[in-house]
C-alpha cells in the first residue's frame, strides 16, 4: 500500500505545484499581459512593510524610446486609503500598475513603498505585498474552492472560507448542488462575468497582501452584479491600500483621491465633489457618463 501511496502523493504534490504556477502566470497575463523584463538588483533587500504607503516620484516611462507614455507621475496613496486612476483609454492607467509590480522600471523617477525604494528590493517579496484582482481572471477547470485557494497555497479552509464570505459569493455558492466543490472553468460550470470577479477577489483576499490593484474590477457587468462586486471591493479595500482603475466613474466616487490622467499625465487630482465644482476634466467625463 506505502508503496503505491508515496508516488501518487508525489504526483499530487508535483500537480498542485504546476497549478500555483499556472496562477502566477494568470496573474501576470491578466494584468500585465506582459513576460517580466526586470530582474532584482544586485544585493536586493526583502521589502519590508509597515504600513503600505506607495508614492510615485516623477515617474515617466516609455514602452519604446521613440513613445513616451507617462510623463512625470507624482502622487501617494496613504496607508489604507483608497486611490482612483481614470482617465480615457490609452491614457496610461494600467502601465502605472504595472510599473509598481515591476513587470517594466521606471524611465526615470522612483516609486517607492514604505519610503523603500521598489528598485532596490526582491522581486519576489514586492510581489508578495501586491494582490491584483484583474481585468478578465481566468479560471482552471478545478472546483471553485481551489480556484480560490490558488491565491494561497497554503491557506486554511476557515480563511477561504472567510475569503468567500467577504468576496460575497456565499449566497451564489448555497444555489449550486456541489457548493464550493462544484467544477468550474471551460469544462465545468460555465460561470457569469460578475461571479468570476467575485472569485478573483476572493483569491486577492487569501492572498494577504497589503496592497490592493483592482484594475476595472466592475468593468462590463450589469449594475446589479456591479453594486455587490462593489461592496465587496469597499469591505476589501477598507483593510489595505488600494489602487482602484477605472472607466465608470460611479463605481469610485468614494475614493479618498481619484487620480485623472490624461496622455500619460496627471491633469487634476482630489475627492470627487472637489473635482466636480473644478468643472474641468473630471466633471466632463461625470456629464456624459450621466448621460449614457
Ligand atoms: P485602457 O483604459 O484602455 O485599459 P489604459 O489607460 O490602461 O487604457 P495603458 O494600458 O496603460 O492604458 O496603455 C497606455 C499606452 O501604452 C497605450 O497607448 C498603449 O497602446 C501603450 N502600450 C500598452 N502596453 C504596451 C506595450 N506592451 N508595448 C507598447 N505600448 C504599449
């Protein structure tokens, strides 16, 4: 019996670590849609965090030398609170989530977490503090609850079963025969847009990380289906530092600072009463989503 058990649980072990594999690379085809061109600095340090304040110092970046994309970026996002970057499509919001997990450096300028400057420490511990709930999340053709557990390996079954009570799929979860058991992906159930985001944040809630990117975590869900992933967003967010992008303006009216970017520049910044009364960008963008 010992005989055929230590093979197949070799072949399991070496099976779960394929799978955690496969998700560091979703997460990075998610996101970043990109193979990493950054290694760690000679004599890298662990990034050590305290409180999760990011700050971007004159930061500009280009893709090509002949294309600038972001030109001289300041801004913080105080520890725990909640930033928006908007801004029209192409204006750059992505490449800065991209550049604090480091998939690109900087051109010139630093960003720094914790006064540490992102450059100067490991890959691996930077990427640790940082869950990224993103855009489109692909999902493995394994039961939800694994799905979930993907975010960390080693968590608990209480913690993922916090993880799902806090991402609200609890309620989803009760209607289907098999619970969180029940396969999902291409060849199990075939779930919504909504209930997928559901489960990447629930991924990101494992995770543990300090620091929160929700890139267009509402985007092209019916209002319904964005209220919950919303209040599921604003449960999260308030235990970390967040950095929230995106297109629909009401899904981030309550961010402590919401950033607006325009061809790869920050043209105003403030809460969003503040930037209405402005009467500038911001607000115009507001009127004619009103309109829509
Ligand atoms: P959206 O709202 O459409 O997601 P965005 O504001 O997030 O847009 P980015 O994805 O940051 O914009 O892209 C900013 C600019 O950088 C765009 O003009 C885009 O074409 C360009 N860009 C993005 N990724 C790359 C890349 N890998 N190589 C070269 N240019 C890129």
């Amino acid at each position: 019996m010992i005989q055929l058990f230590l093979p197949l649980n070799f072949l399991g072990f070496v099976y779960r670590e394929i799978r955690r594999a496969l998700t560091d690379l979703e997460n990075m085809l998610g996101l970043l849609n990109k193979k990493p061109q950054v290694t760690n600095a000679p004599n890298a340090n662990t990034l050590n965090v305290k409180n999760g304040e990011i700050a971007f110092n004159n930061v500009s970046f280009s893709y090509n030398a002949n294309r600038p994309i972001l030109n001289n970026i300041s801004f913080k996002v105080k520890a725990g609170s909640k930033v928006a970057i908007v801004g029209a499509s192409g204006a750059g919001k992505s490449s800065l989530a991209r550049l604090l997990y480091r998939f690109y450096d900087v051109t010139s300028g630093n960003i720094t977490i914790d006064n540490q400057a992102i450059s100067s420490v490991t890959l691996d511990s930077l990427r640790k503090a940082i869950a990224i709930v993103p855009q489109d999340t692909v999902l493995f053709n394994t039961t939800i609850r694994e799905n979930i557990a993907y975010g960390r390996p080693s968590a608990s079954d209480s913690d993922i079963d916090k993880a799902i009570e806090m991402a609200h799929l609890k309620d989803f979860i009760n209607t289907l025969a098999d619970g969180d058991k029940t396969r999902v992906g291409e060849r199990g159930l075939k779930v919504s847009g909504g209930e997928k985001q559901r489960i990447a944040i629930a991924r990101a809630i494992l995770k543990q990380s300090p620091i929160l990117i929700f890139d267009e975590a509402t985007s092209a869900l019916d209002s319904q289906a964005e209220q919950v992933i919303l209040k599921a967003m604003h449960e999260v967010a308030s235990e970390h530092t967040s950095i929230v992008i995106a297109h629909r303006l009401s899904t981030i009216t309550d961010a402590h600072t919401i950033i607006v970017l325009k061809s790869g520049q920050i043209v105003e910044q403030g809460q969003h009463n503040e930037l209405l009364a402005l009467g500038g960008e911001y607000a115009h963008m507001w009127a004619l989503q009103q309109q829509d």
